[in-house]
C-alpha cells in the first residue's frame, strides 16, 4: 500500500479533479484529467477526420465504434477539422512519444498524439468514456452514445508495460492470442512476451527443421493426442494484428534449459543422443542443449535466421533460467569445452553458451531478454534481465549496465490464485496468493535505487504459465465439444489484475490511490462483460459488523456497477436466487452469513464469508494441538505433546498431520509415539517437515484396543531447522 504520506499529497494536489477521475472511471489513470461540463454524443452523421499518416488509427477507431453503434462512419482524411472526431499529430505536454491529449467539448472530440502511438492511446481512453456496451460486438440499439466532456494529458510512466503468454505448456489458438493482444491494448499494455519455446512444446513453424513441430508440438497418443503450432503465416498475421495496436511481440526461444521438446524432435541436439518423448505432465527436464557440440550452435543460429525474419521486435527472450547441469558434467563434448575454455563450473559453460547466442543475435540488432540468472552470469554486454525473485538482483544489473523489467512472483506472476476461498479456482500455489490489490502495491522502482539509474528500470511484466493444464487432468479440454474452458480459465486468472499492473506502469506513483482505482474499476466489469472477456468478480466489500445485543449488525457495499448482492443468514452457500442485500443484516453469529456479487444468473462471485480458524485445514482433520515457539526448541529435538483423550475415539487407521501456519523457521519431525494410559502402542518413525512447503508431513497409526475412557497421548519429537521461530497446528483424521 502506498504511504499514507503519498495518498495526503495526492488529495492535497488534486482535490480539484478527484471527483473527475472518479466519474470519468478511466484506467489507468490519466496525468491530467479536468472534467469540462460538455457533452458530445455520437450520432450517425459524425464523421472520423485524421490528418496524413493517420489512416490505420482512424480505421481503428471505426472499427471499434461500429459493431455496438451500428454506425457506418465516414473517414476522411484532413488538416483540420471543426467538429466530429479528430486525429492529429502535434506537440502535448509531455514529450513521451506515447503521450496523447484528448479535448471532449460538445461538437468535437479532438485527440492529439506526439506519434501515431499517442493517438492510439487517445482512442483507447474515449472508449473508455463511452458506456460500456460500446465494446459490444452486436448493435445495441436505442442507446444513446454520450462522451462525458473532459481534458486529458497523459503519457506512460513507464516504456514496457507487459504480460506474458505461456502457449508452449499449453498452445492457444491463434484466435485468442489475437484476443489477448485486443485484452492488452484496451489497458495500453504494450509488451506482449511470447513464451512459444519450453519442454513442453516447440510452438513456431521453423521450416528448416520441420520436426520441431512435427513431434515437438505434440504430446500423448491417439485420443489423448492434443498440441499444436504457428505457422509462419500465423505469426506474420499475429505480428501485424498486434503492431497496429502499438503492442510488440517478443519471441522466446528458451535455452539451454527447457529445451525438451526440441530435443525429442533432434536428439543431437542433447549430450546423451537418446531419443525422448514429449510429456503429458508437468516437469521440468534435465536435458539441455549440448553446449560441447558446434552443431548445437548451428541450429540455434538457423532457428534465429528464421525468426528474426518473423519478429520485428529489438528484443529476443532467451529463458536462461533453471538448469540443471548433470548432463553437461557427464557429457564428454561438454567437458571438453570446459577444459579447453580454462572454465572451473558448468555455470560457466552456461555464461559462455549466452556469450554465443549474444553474439548470434547481435548482427540483426537483437538485445536478449532473459531471466534475472542471466544478470548472474556476468554478461558484459547489454541484457534486460527480468527480475522474478529477488528484487535486490537490479542493483547489480544496472551497475553492470543492464536494464531491468519487474516480474516479481508476488505480485506478477498471475497464474496463482487471487484467494483461498473456497471454490476458488484451481491455480498455482508455490508463491503464495496474489491478490488485485497486491498487483496494485508493485513498484518497479527498487526501495534505495540511485537515482541515476531510474531509466534502466524499463518497467514490469505480468505473466501467465499454463502449467496447470498438464497437472493432471483438471483443467483438460473435451475435444468433441470444442470447449473454450482453457480461454476462460485465462481470462479469469487476467482480468481484473492486468488492469491494476496496467496503472502501476502507466500513472504518476504519486496519483497512485487503491481506493480510487477500486471505484473506478466498479464501471470496468461491465465492459468486459460487453466485449466477451472472462473474468473474476470480487466478493461483497466488508464494510462493518458491529456487535449488538441482538448479534451483529453487518453492513456490506456493492464494488461492482450493475450487480446486485445476493445473501443468506443460515451458514448456506448463497446462489442467483438468493435475497438481495439492499440494507445492513443482523446475524446471532458471523459464521451465519454469506453474500455474493450477482452480476447475472450466470456470473457472480465467490462468497463473502467469516471462516473459522484454520478452516482451511479441515480436510486434513481436527486441531489437536498447537505448537508456537514457546513449544519447540531450536537445532535439538524435543518432545512436543499432543493430548488425544476423545480424539481419538475408536479403532481404526488415524492421520496425525502437521502443518506450519507462520514464523521464520520450519518445523522438523523426527517420529510420534502413542500412548494409551503411559504404555506406548504404536508409532512412526520416519523424517519429515512442514514450512513453506511439505514433505511427509503426515503420520500414520493404528488403535486396535481402543478404550472408553482411557487417556491417549501422543508424543513427536520435532525441532526448528534453524530456531525456533514457527507456529503451526497438528490435525488429527481418522481414516477407517
């Protein structure tokens, strides 16, 4: 959350718009914006007037007027005009080449761009001032078409304002790339990192090793056979489609890691030679490029040839992350290069692998994008490393003459949930939550980052990961059916976090405001709704329950325009159907309430609801203990005991699990021990720990002469892997 000494002067320095910026409800946040009292509306007559060089931005503009308005709009091209709307080059305030200025009066909106670019931006943001059926692809009859009288300026904050889209794991249709780009332009997002290249799957038509796709887009047999690719054309058209909508497409082509799926199609291209299949679930391999074999450095620099003849973009994304080097300690070829090198590690040999791939790709004018390892290697050339765990690591990349680009786990990475509400929608897990406002707390400027470097911070980057469709079956499409459920799942997982990223790398830090953007946002469903994006309404706002001597009296706020809330005061999951919330409800206790966001029959959100503790942890059982510092030592294991007596309750199989909830340190489990009336009867003895992750964390036994009445405990030794910072629970289930 920004500073309550931030959010003072942005109330102080603009008390004169906020109410503005509240009505016009546009994201991200403009520099400027001043409500002017007019009113301009759009009618069949209005003509499109665009100065020279204008052209595919007016027919942009009529493109997306058209559909909703059913208008059929008159494009002419002029060097003034006096009314309708008006596109010019021209100087603005700023001199970002992506500034605009967008003027509403009452006989003509004008938008003045520094480039085409600027222009561009303009539109998006009289969309944005238009009601949200414009973004309607069917004619919406009888509306009237309102633009709210303004003056805007505006540029970006920041130059790379991105998001990622994994389609090797699993490989979207071009469609919805092309849908995903239009997702990304409403939002002026401007970086598209296509992630075409991983174990997975080889997405990219590269017609001088056709096997590639042949066997390196596909993966299963028969009718669990699923996959695919872009052909050459695709990406032609891709490209195309996102340039005239100012967004540029970064190809990736990982390495030397996450490279199976080319090893399957050209096994030469590994140390061992050996001939793999293509994964039906999700791992990440061992194998890598042969970095001993020149051949290996042949591909690479064909692959190159043909996809910088595809991808305009200055830039090309390498990966670089997450080897293993097993088969390069072991591979002859490997450690021969290493040897004739002078190089004492195989993480050298990874440095002189990008030392190669940098120089290939130098000649076209490419800069390599890549991972914050690559910023370790020592590149002495300029890189832009995208900083995904350890913000401190752009401190050494701009003293080393790097830029860097945001891509923390803990507010970017959007394949994770947005909560654990239950029935929340099955995601990632290993980073923990990122929830929309989280998303909005990112600051790409390091805390304690010199000043002089500020322009070498390029911005930040969300990113998709597709992993989930090949953990399992969860997430598999049925074939027959010609399911769209992976677009949605997409969709959900996107909006609305892309729109907060979207203000974070857009609007001035100190017009930053959470409250704002959350008003602003309410009028945001509606147009996704309208254009056919998938997305995830918020539950009912909590905004008090006060106690009372009938219960509590709880008051709750719609966050969502043109939705209702929808409750019900019996601990029941609400639905469609429910009552609607239209005044504050009193409730003997908070467990008995529930309420949810109905924006139709169809889409509402998860409950609002008050858990118990640890409710999150029922399926693993009751809580029989708790453990605390107070309750465990540091490096020496001691015995933490658990009182049983009525827990355990008859003959059977039980699960005691453990499960840390906070601290600094994770808890190490050596065995339990039970003991019914001070005589041991059962135990197991094996190693095992609970953190930030798992392992074995459950304990199982068996009561075969159970006793009413008599007195069980139960014994584990455990201890703090370093002190003993660490709180957790211990549940108790039987099993059978």
């Amino acid at each position: 959350m920004r500073t309550k000494v931030a959010c003072l002067l942005f109330l102080c320095l603009f008390a004169g718009t906020l109410n503005s910026f509240s009505q016009l409800n546009i994201i991200p946040l403009p520099q400027t914006v001043k409500a002017n009292g007019t009113v301009f509306i759009i009618k069949p007559q209005t003509n499109i007037y665009y100065q020279k060089g204008l052209k595919a931005q007016a027919e942009l503009l009529a493109s997306a007027l058209s559909p909703a308005t059913g208008y059929d709009f008159k494009l002419l091209e002029a060097q003034s005009a006096k009314d309708g709307i008006w596109l010019t080059l021209g100087k603005t305030a700023a001199a970002n080449p992506e500034a605009y200025r967008l003027t509403v009066g009452a006989n003509q909106v004008s938008i003045v761009g520094n480039t085409s670019k600027g222009v561009f931006y303009g539109i998006q943001t009289l969309l944005q001032l238009l009601p949200a059926e414009i973004y309607n692809p069917q004619r919406q009859k009888g509306k009237t078409w309102t633009v709210k009288g303004a003056d805007i300026q505006d540029a970006p904050l920041y130059p790379w304002r991105g998001m990622m889209l994994d389609v090797s794991r699993y490989f979207f249709s071009k469609a919805y790339v092309l849908r995903f780009i239009d997702i990304m332009a409403m939002y002026k997002m401007n970086m598209l990192h296509f992630h075409l290249i991983d174990d997975a799957g080889w997405r990219l038509e590269i017609k001088k090793y056709p096997k590639l796709t042949s066997m390196g887009a596909w993966r299963g047999k028969g009718a669990e056979r699923t996959g695919g690719y872009y052909t050459q054309e695709d990406i032609k058209e891709i490209v195309a489609y996102a340039s005239a909508r100012n967004v540029e497409v970064i190809p990736e082509i990982e390495l030397p890691a996450h490279t199976l799926a080319a090893v399957v199609a050209y096994p030469y291209l590994g140390c061992t030679g050996q001939q793999f299949e293509m994964p039906t679930q999700h791992s990440i391999s061992k194998e890598l490029y042969c970095v001993g074999k020149e051949t290996t450095f042949d591909f690479l620099a064909d692959v190159f040839k043909e996809v910088f003849a595809l991808f305009p973009s200055k830039y090309v994304h390498i990966g670089g992350d997450e080897a293993v080097y097993t088969r390069w300690a072991a591979c002859p070829y490997c450690q021969k290069r290493k040897t004739d090198l002078g190089l004492k590690t195989e993480a050298a040999l990874q440095v002189y692998f990008n030392q190669r791939v940098q120089n290939m790709v130098k000649p076209y004018g490419k800069t390599i994008v890549g991972w914050d390892e690559i910023i370790e290697d020592g590149l002495k050339e300029k890189v832009v490393g995208m900083v995904w765990h350890d913000p401190k690591k752009t401190f050494k990349a701009v003293e080393n003459g790097h830029d860097v680009v945001m891509s923390l786990t803990k507010f970017c990475y959007f394949d994770m949930a947005e909560s654990n509400i239950p029935g929340e929608v099955k995601a990632a897990t290993w980073v923990g939550l990122v929830p929309l406002e989280k998303v909005y707390q990112l600051n790409p400027l390091v805390p304690g980052l010199d000043e002089k470097y500020r322009k070498q911070v390029l911005g930040a980057s969300a990113t998709l990961w597709a992993d989930q469709f090949i953990h399992g079956t969860i997430l598999q499409e049925i074939g027959p059916l010609n399911e769209n459920r992976s677009e949605k799942y997409f969709d959900y997982l996107t909006f609305p976090r892309l729109s907060a990223l979207a203000e974070v790398v857009w609007t001035p830090l100190a017009q930053q405001n959470w409250e704002d953007f959350e008003k602003r946002l309410a009028s945001h469903y509606l147009r996704y709704q309208n254009a056919g994006y998938g997305f995830r309404l918020p539950q009912p706002k909590l905004i008090s329950a006060e106690k009372t001597d009938k219960g509590y009296l709880v008051k709750l706020k719609n966050v969502v325009d043109g939705a209702q809330i929808r409750y019900t005061t019996d601990g029941t999951y609400p639905n469609p159907y429910s009552p609607v919330y239209n005044q504050s409800v009193t409730v003997g206790e908070l467990k008995d309430l529930m309420a949810i966001t109905v924006l139709n029959r169809e889409q509402f959100s998860l409950p609002l609801y008050f858990p118990e503790k640890y409710e999150q942890f029922k399926k693993y059982g009751e809580v029989v203990a708790e453990w605390n510092p107070n309750k465990i030592k540091g490096k020496d294991f001691g015995t933490f005991e658990i009182n049983a007596t009525g827990k355990i309750n008859a003959n059977g199989n039980y699960a005691l699990t453990f499960m840390y909830t906070g601290g600094s340190t994770k808890l190490e489990i050596q065995s339990i021990t039970v003991w019914k009336n001070g005589v041991k009867i059962a135990e197991d003895i094996h190693e095992g720990s609970t953190g930030s992750a798992q392992k074995d964390n459950v304990y199982k036994f068996n009561i075969k002469e159970y006793e009413t009445g008599a007195s069980f405990i139960i014994k584990a030794m455990v201890r703090g892997d370093v002190d003993n910072d660490s709180n957790g629970i211990a549940l108790l289930k039987k099993e059978g």
